[in-house]
C-alpha cells in the first residue's frame, strides 16, 4: 500500500505562524543600537515562540527518524533568529567605541534591512526544491 500526503496542507499551517515570528525578528534592525533590551528581548521571545510552535507542531505529525522539511524550514528560521541577536549584541558592542564604529554598527544595522529578507527567500527557494 503506498501512502501520500499533500505537503501543502503542513506548509500552510507553518507558513503564517513561522511569519509573523520572522517579522517580529526582522522589527530588531529597526531598534535603534543602544536599546539592547529592547532587541534582545524581541529576538528571545521569537525564538522562545518558534521553539513551542514547532513542539505544537510536531505533536500533530507522525514522529519518523530522519529529518523533514518542516524542521529544516525550522532549522533556518532558528538561524536567522541567532542572526537576529547576533547583529544586535554586535552593533550594540560596536557603537560604544567612537564615531567611526558607530558609523559602521548603523550601517551594519540598515544593510541587515535588506539582506536578511533577501537571504531567507534565496535559502528558503533553495531548501523547498
């Protein structure tokens, strides 16, 4: 007997819960450098909410033992998130050390605007195909 399953159906559900997490991440390059609460805050919760949606999620779908491409899709917002709060302890750090640091922490902060949501889309294509 061969089973399928229509994956679109498990895309949907993951798609909009996994957006609104990415958009609350990507709101941190838009938190001026010296609210490191702020940010760090925005960054742990998104991922403390990614985190219990994939848990809610997995207890809906059959436990197998290899990897799935809803946990690689996982896995990729899990890294981005780490990109998140990465940039954010970095330029943090960067403009307390003169101008010429802070210069380059605002424009690391306003490149990370761009780059974040073009690098997700190009990984995600790359990973769906």
């Amino acid at each position: 007997m061969d089973l399928h399953r229509n994956p679109a159906g498990i895309l949907q559900k993951l798609a909009l819960p996994l957006l609104v997490v990415l958009i609350l991440t990507y709101l941190v390059f838009y938190i001026p450098d010296y609210e490191i609460g702020t940010a760090s805050a925005l960054t742990v919760t998104a991922l403390l909410a990614a985190i219990a949606f994939q848990w809610t999620l997995n207890d809906s779908l059959p436990k197998v033992s290899y990897m799935t491409i809803v946990d690689k899709i996982f896995y990729l917002v899990y890294s981005f998130i780490f990109y998140a709060m990465a940039q954010t302890v970095i330029t943090f750090n960067m403009s307390k050390h003169g101008d010429d640091m802070k210069k380059l922490s605002h424009r690391i902060e306003v490149h990370s605007r761009y780059l974040f949501p073009a690098l997700f889309c190009i990984l995600l294509l790359l990973l769906l195909k």
